[in-house]
C-alpha cells in the first residue's frame, strides 16, 4: 500500500467523524446536486410540451432511476462496500481485483438494460397504462436512454471503484461537470435551442447519453493511467470477487427493484384514475425519488467509511459514522418535505399549469412529503449498512414496504377508493423505510462475529 493511500485509509480510521463526513460527503453531495439539478431541470423543460409529455416522463422516470439505484447503489455499493473493506485489511491487490470485475459486471448489466428497455419499452409501458402520445414519448426516450445504457453504468461503477478507496473528489467532478452541461444540452436538444433539432421528450435522453459517455471516458482513463489510490487492469477471471461484490450487490439489485417497483406499482394503479392524476403524481413521486440521490451524497460516502472501519474491526465507531450521517440526511431532506408540504406550489409551479394535474400534486405532496425526513435517514442508513457486507436486514425492510404498499394500492383501486388511499399507502412506506432501516443497526452486520 502505497504512503498516499496508507494515509487516506488512516483518516478514515483515525480522524473526527465530523471530518470524515465533511471529506467524504461533500464532493458526493455536490455531485448529486447536479443530478438533481438535471432532474429538475429535463422536467421544467418536458413540461413546456405538455401534460402528455409529462405523463410520459412519468412512465419513464422510475426505470431510469432503476438504473441509476441499481449501478449506483446495490452494484455500486456492493463495489464501494468491497473495495473499502479489503483496503481497510491492508490488501490493494484484492481491491485492484474488485475493480476489475466491476467493469466485467457493469459490462453484462448495460447489455440487459439495451436488450430488456431499450428493445421491449411499448409493452412494458403498456401495462402500466400508458396510451396514445404519452405512451410514444415515454417508447422514444427508453429507446434512446436504454439504448446507451452503458454510458450510466459505467459512470456510476468507475465512480463507485473510487469512492471505496475514499476518493470521492474525483468521481464528483466528472459528474458534476458533465451534469452541467447536460443540463444546457437537454434543453436544446428538446426545445431546438441554437439551432439544435428540437427532438422533445427523446432530448433529454440523448443530452444524458452524450455527458455520461464523455464522464465514463474520463474516470475509465483516470482508473487505467494509475491516477487513483487503485489502478484498473486486467486480472485473471475469478468468482471470490464476483461474490464479494454481489453478496452486498446481489441484494442491493433486490432492495433497488423493490423500491422503483413501488413507484412503478403505484404509478400504474394512479393510471387508472386518468392522464392528469398520472401527470400530477408524477411530479410528486418524482421529487420523492429525488431524495434518494441526496440521502446517496452522504450515504455513498459512508459505504467507504463505514467498510474501511468494518475491514479494521473498528464496529462502533462505524456506528457513529452511521448515525452521524443519517442525522444529517434527516435534516436536509425534512426541510425538504416540509416545505413541499406546506407550500407546494414552490414545487408544482415549475413544472404545470394543468388545474386537475395540480391538484392531484398537490393533495400528494400534503400527505407524504411530511415524511420525507425519515425515509431520507432511512435510505442513508441502508447505504451505510452496505460497508458491512450483510444487507440481509435493510432489504428486508424495503421488500415489507413493497408489499405492503402494493396490497393496500391494489385494495384502493379494487374496492373503488378515493386516490387519497394510495397517498396514504405512499407515506406509510416512507414510515416503514425510515424506522425499519434504523432497527437494522442493531442487527449482526454492526458487530464482529
């Protein structure tokens, strides 16, 4: 292990949590503000072609931000989690090892992604309700999104590779920057501005596409020019990485499923109610997705932290590094949600003017964005419980809010209820996610065997 990273791995180990956190949380965070900022921006953008435009986003949006949970936090963590771990045991080989079946896993999954959304977006949206334009705008950005899958799982998978080493500085500039100009680029790509094709839903896409292919270029190259604290080459196929990665990973996929499974599931129950409670719900649930990339800016950094710790046997003050991060994730997303709450035209004026889709916004936002605090805690903790390895307990907790989410959603719609009970069933998942994901630190995975 080379000075440089023998003396990164020791602050991690050795320095103020508050440091810690201030080290590692900040360049992620910034990064996922960009993100975010995308997010916000492509719907403001989508929302100037209409409700049917929007509607179609909303058939969209909880498959693309599948994809990011996926090679951002379940394959991602899992790699986050198992780089830091052997780094933490003092062995760089078997973390350079790590790093190098992520590229051959990341590889596999853009390949599903391409096959599965790329190829077979109309009927999958189909069952979810989606007709007539919103249906063909939702086919013609999977086609292009999905189609250049690998620009996102390579992005997310080299930033996750040196996140575990505790490098977080480097994947948020990439990101960050390339979201910068994504932002510029998807609104001219959608609106033609400079002259550029106005393509409509299908800019946004393709603006993505561009700016992570040219971020997955640059951390690749970082990666193989030895620039980080772990070099990426070559090394002999074998499954004991595999496995380390998909013992966190392999769960993760699950825990990420179940939870755009819920957005999915709910969204097409609302289907049922018309294109404006679609379109309304949409920009609701959206902002509630967009929490978990910023309970990612901290968590993602308290996968490293938390493994490096757990690799050393330092359990209890990893658990400190877990409440510590948690607490600042609860206030950042509570004012969030309060604000949402109590003044939802802050959120719902950027994106329409259709009365019917506002009004289903706004009686969401009332009902569930008062929780957003404890889901937002909740989702910091399962990242930090990642850096364990053992995530048999965190996905527990998110396949029971899946469930029980569906099963009052499937109640409401059969027994003919008012869509407020599918609002209702939304805030009581948040409940479940918030409180079952702190229970889990008492669990196995926080103390040594």
């Amino acid at each position: 292990m080379s000075t440089t990273h023998a003396a990164g791995t020791q602050r991690i180990l050795e320095a103020p949590i508050a440091m810690v956190l201030w080290r590692l949380a900040t360049p992620n965070v910034f990064a996922v503000a960009t993100l975010t900022a995308v997010t916000l921006a492509d719907a403001w953008y989508v929302g100037q072609l209409g409700t049917a435009a929007l509607a179609s986003l909303a058939l969209v949006f909880p498959f693309l931000t599948l994809t990011q949970m996926m090679a951002g936090g379940a394959i991602g963590g899992g790699i986050t989690s198992s780089v830091a771990r052997a780094l933490g045991a003092g062995s760089s080989d078997r973390a350079e090892s790590t790093a190098w079946h992520a590229v051959l896993i990341a590889t596999a999954m853009s390949v599903i992604y391409m096959i599965v959304l790329g190829l077979f977006a109309r009927p999958i949206f189909q069952l979810l309700g989606g007709e007539g334009a919103a249906l063909s705008g939702a086919v013609a950005y999977a086609q292009v999104a999905f189609g250049g899958a690998a620009t996102i799982w390579f992005t997310f998978v080299l930033s996750a590779i040196l996140r575990g080493t505790g490098d977080t500085a480097t994947p948020a500039r990439a990101v960050a920057s390339a979201s910068i100009v994504q932002i510029v680029l998807s609104g001219a790509l959608t609106l033609g501005w400079f002259g550029l094709p106005a393509l409509g839903v299908p800019g946004p896409a393709t603006a993505m596409v561009i700016c992570q292919g040219a971020a997955a270029l640059y951390l690749a190259l970082h990666l193989i020019a030895g620039r980080g604290r772990v070099r990426l080459r070559p090394h002999a196929l074998r499954w004991a990485p595999v496995g380390d990665i998909m013992r966190v990973g392999g769960l993760g996929l699950v825990n990420s499923i179940c939870m755009a499974m819920t957005v999915v599931v709910v969204t097409g129950f609302v289907g049922r109610y018309g294109t404006a409670a679609l379109a309304g719900y949409g920009l609701g649930a959206r902002l509630e997705l967009m929490l978990v990339p910023i309970a990612f800016g901290v968590g993602g950094a308290l996968t490293a932290a938390v493994g490096i710790n757990v690799g050393a046997g330092q359990y209890a003050r990893a658990r400190r590094i877990a409440w510590s991060g948690a607490g600042v994730t609860m206030a950042l997303t509570g004012v969030l949600g309060l604000c949402a709450a109590l003044m939802p035209q802050l959120w719902l004026d950027l994106f329409t003017a259709d009365p019917d889709a506002y009004a289903y916004g706004v009686r969401y936002l009332v009902i569930a964005a008062p929780l957003y605090g404890l889901f937002g805690a909740g989702q910091t903790l399962y990242f930090a419980s990642q850096g364990t390895g053992r995530m048999g307990l965190p996905v527990g907790v998110t396949i029971l809010r899946f469930l029980i989410v569906a099963a009052v959603g499937a109640l409401a719609v059969t027994l003919n209820w008012d869509i407020t009970a599918l609002f209702i069933a939304v805030a009581i998942g948040l409940t479940i996610t918030g409180a079952g994901q702190a229970l889990c630190l008492l669990g196995p995975g926080w103390r040594r065997a």
